[in-house]
C-alpha cells in the first residue's frame, strides 16, 4: 500500500510507503511538458492548463515547504542564467522580448528547483525519470498515430513525421527528442526486475528507431548512431563484442528495410548528389548560421544582442548582418552561436560553467559508488545516463538552437540530486564504519 502526504518519511517495515504529494505533481508537470495536451489535443487549445497546474503545485510545495533552493553544484549557473536574462535585457536589440524570454526561462527553473527539492532518495529519481521515459513513450505513440492519419510535413523532398505538439513538433527537434530519451531508457533496464516492464523499455527502443527514420532527420540519425556506439563502449569483457556484431545487424536491417527516400536523406551526409538541392543548402545554412552568430558577438561580444530568437532574427535583419543576396530571417540552427549572440561572453561562460558542473556531479557520483561496490545501483546507472544525455544535447548543438529545451535544466537536477544522494551514501558509510 502507498499513501501520498507532504513529506516523504522514513517508514517502519510494516508501515505503508509514503510518497512525496509534491513529487507526484511535479511528475505529472513532466508528462504535461512533454505531451503538452494544450497543444496536442483540439478540444484543450486555448486552455490555460499548464499555468494553472504551475501555480497548484507551487502552491502546494509552499504548503510542504518543498519550494526551497536545495544545495546543490548546479545552482550557481542555472540561477547564473536567469539573472543574465534580465541584466542584459536593457541592452538587448528589443528589451521587451528579452524580459518575456526570460520570464520564459524562469518557468522553467521552477521546474528544475522543485526537481532538485523532491530528489530525496533513489526511489524518488527513480520515478521521476521513469516518468519522463513513459511520458516519451506516450507522445512518441501519439506522433506516430497522427502521422498514420496523415499528419506529417512535406519538406527536403520528402514526408516527415512530426510532433503531435506545436513546441517542439518541427522533424529534428521531434526526433531530438526521441534519441534523448533513449540514454535514461538503458539505466531504467539496467536495475528492472519485473519482465513486462523491460519488455516496454524495449519495444520502446524499437519505436524510437521507426520514429528517427520517419523524420527523416540527419541529425537524430547521427545522434542515435552515437548512442549506439555509447552503449557499446560502456559494455565489458565478452559482452562488448557480442553488442557490437548485434548492433552491427541491427543498422543492417533498419537501413535494408528504410524507404530509399530516407536512405537518399541520410546519404546527403556524405553524398551531397543523394538528395535534392535544399538538402544541401540546409546544412550549408547552419554553417551561414554560424558564421551569422559569430559577426553578431564581435559587434556586441559584452551584452550580446538579447535573449531569445526574436531578438536574434531583428537584430540580424536591422542590421544587415548576412551577405548581399542571402538575408535570411531565421535562428542560427546552431547552439554555440545562439549563446554567444544573444548572451555574449558571459552567457557562454555560464553554458560552459552548467556543462562542467553537471559533468562532476555526475562523475563524482560514478566514482563514490564505485568505492562503495555500488555499481549495480539505479544511481550509478543514472549518473551514467545523464553523461549520455548531455553530450548528446552539445551533439544537437551543431545542428540546432536547442538552448531552451527544458532537459538541459532536468539533467542539472538530476545530476545535483545525484550529488546529494551519494554525498549521504557516504556519510551514511563512514558512520557504520565507526
């Protein structure tokens, strides 16, 4: 029997589990973020649903004094770059799309601090990332029925499935989505018992691939070919060579089976004759996209132009940024040129400071647990993930401007639970020991 309450204690044997009343609302604000239901769903278009969740649940962790800042490595950079979002707004290109951008962010990080708060034990990472994994499952499910009814997008020549949201329904950023969450699918495995379970985690691997190879999307197939390789590598002994020659099959068949629409997609990687011509301009314009960013932080490399693509875009335009002929009112499609021009120096230094502190939560938490003969643990296993998840989102960072996607902020809170979960493994440890 479970009982849902306020706080999560520790209970007697014979006593009920009882679960955190804020964690069961911040994972239900997980599946919103993903399904996005006001976006997915005709009937809900309109209805302001996710605001009035937020507020209910920050009620109700200011009821169960759950919405607290929680010590952790991360904070100084994820509340580094709220503040940079308004400190620089009133140098920005448009100072009001700078503010409301980072009113945005700030939605964000709410989520991120609740995260944090409620990550008490293994148990309660354990389910928030069983959720997101399920959440995936649910919108990716939901993606491929209405692209069965004939929702998708006609574009490089080809039909691409699509998101059933609006946020992130565009074909690479769906497939993003779809490879992302494959890493935090693999530590879930790795610590399940029960046999119907597994099976899910599994048959969701196998949908994520129909999903990848539907977009059409070079970049996801890149990034699913490195999860590939990163589940080989952290394999040992007998069993890395077995993976590698079953993996080695495995891209055999979903390229002998792709339709040769797809096939041309993907060979435009190294075949720029595969494909039609806009399949080449596409890459071409991220390297444009780049090159864009770049003039932009020379001219302002202290304020940058302003958080936010609107920003971005009027900048470029007003100030004839492109080359004569090639004007271009889009975002730069790269990540490292997205911060550098819309933060500046400082908003890169920030990046750079959350990258490394997520990676030493993680890394300390890998190396502890190993000291500790834990390495079969669920935490262990999530450390690694959240290492995969974060290498793969700097992966996407080439090929999009993906620096408003909430799980750069859920990887951050992952890792500093991370932190604090093992930092009480070992005192717990050291206390036996005396």
């Amino acid at each position: 029997m479970i009982k849902i309450g306020c706080e999560k204690r520790n209970m007697l044997p014979d006593q009920p589990k009882q679960i955190s009343l804020v964690l069961v609302m911040v994972c239900i604000y997980i599946f919103l973020c993903i399904e996005r239901p006001w976006e997915s769903i005709r009937y809900l278009e309109g209805l302001p649903l996710e605001r009035v969740y937020a507020i209910s649940m920050i009620i109700t962790a200011f009821m169960c004094d759950r919405f607290k800042i929680v010590s952790s490595p991360t904070n100084k950079w994820v509340y580094g770059l709220l503040l940079l979002h308004f400190v620089l707004a009133p140098f920005a290109f448009n100072s009001g799309y700078a503010v409301d951008q980072g009113f945005e962010y700030a939605k964000m990080i709410v989520l991120y601090l609740l995260m944090l708060s409620v990550a008490d034990d293994e148990e309660s990472l354990n389910i928030m990332v069983k959720v997101f994994v399920f959440s995936m499952i649910i919108y990716s499910l939901h993606s491929i029925w209405e692209y069965h009814n004939g929702r998708h997008e006609w574009r490089m020549g080809i039909s691409r499935m699509v998101g059933v949201d609006r946020t992130f329904s565009d074909p690479n950023a769906f497939g993003a989505s779809v490879v992302l969450s494959l890493p935090f699918v693999y530590a879930l495995l790795r610590s399940e018992a029960k046999s119907w379970l597994r099976n899910t985690y599994y048959g969701y691997f196998a949908l994520a691939v129909i999903c990848v190879v539907l977009t059409g999307s070079r970049t996801s197939f890149v990034a699913l070919i490195a999860v590939i390789l990163i589940w080989i590598l952290v394999q040992k002994g007998k069993r890395r060579l077995i993976v590698l020659v079953s993996a080695i099959l495995a891209v055999g068949v979903i390229w002998a089976a792709m339709p040769v629409e797809k096939q041309n997609r993907i060979r435009t990687l190294w075949d720029e004759n595969a494909g039609p011509e806009n399949a080449t301009s596409s890459a071409e314009g991220r390297m444009i996209g780049w090159k864009v960013s770049w003039k932009m932080f020379k001219q302002v490399p202290l304020t940058g132009v302003g958080a936010g693509g609107a920003n971005f875009i009027g900048y470029r335009m007003a100030n004839n940024i492109d080359e004569v002929g090639q004007e271009s009112p889009t975002q730069p499609h790269v990540l490292y040129g997205q911060v550098l021009a819309e933060f500046g120096v400082g908003g890169a230094l920030m990046l750079v400071g959350l990258v490394v502190a997520i990676l030493r939560c993680c890394l300390f938490s890998r190396t502890s647990l190993q000291a500790l003969g834990s390495t079969d643990s669920f935490v262990y296993s999530l450390s690694g993930a959240v290492i995969a998840g974060l290498v793969l989102l700097l992966l996407f960072g080439f090929g999009g401007h993906n620096f408003y996607r909430p799980l750069w902020l859920w990887l951050a809170a992952w890792a500093g639970g991370l932190y604090k979960i093992t930092n009480l493994r070992g005192v717990q440890s050291s206390a036996k020991e005396m």
